[in-house]
C-alpha cells in the first residue's frame, strides 16, 4: 500500500515492478559511481607514486593532478 492524497492506495503490480526496476537502476547507478570514484583513487596513487620515484606520468595520471 501507498499513501496518495492522505489515503492508503493498493499498489498494482505495475506500481511494485516498477519499483523494483526504480531500485535496481538506484542500485547500478551508485556502483558505477563508487567504481568510478576508486579507479580514480588508484590513478592518483600510481601517479604520485611516480612523482615521488621521478618516473614520467601517463596523460591519464598528468590530468589528475590539481596544482
């Protein structure tokens, strides 16, 4: 049941897959963010670690670095 208007309303079956579907998506959007977010952890660290050893950066790990 949901609440429309103050009134509790059957959910249809439609209403109940469509959540579902709602969530999954929730789900796989915020994954791929926290996939993104640690691929660019691990591309900051190779490049500092190269900073620090003198070795040349990608263009990749160049664009991560924020003077």
């Amino acid at each position: 049941m949901k609440l429309i208007n103050n009134e509790l309303v059957e959910e249809t079956a439609e209403d109940l897959a469509q959540a579902e579907t709602d969530r999954a998506d929730f789900i796989a959007e915020e994954t791929a963010k926290e996939e993104a977010r640690a691929a660019k952890a691990a591309l900051k660290a190779s490049a500092k670690a190269k900073l620090v050893a003198g070795e040349a950066l990608t263009e990749e790990e160049a664009d991560t670095i924020v003077l």
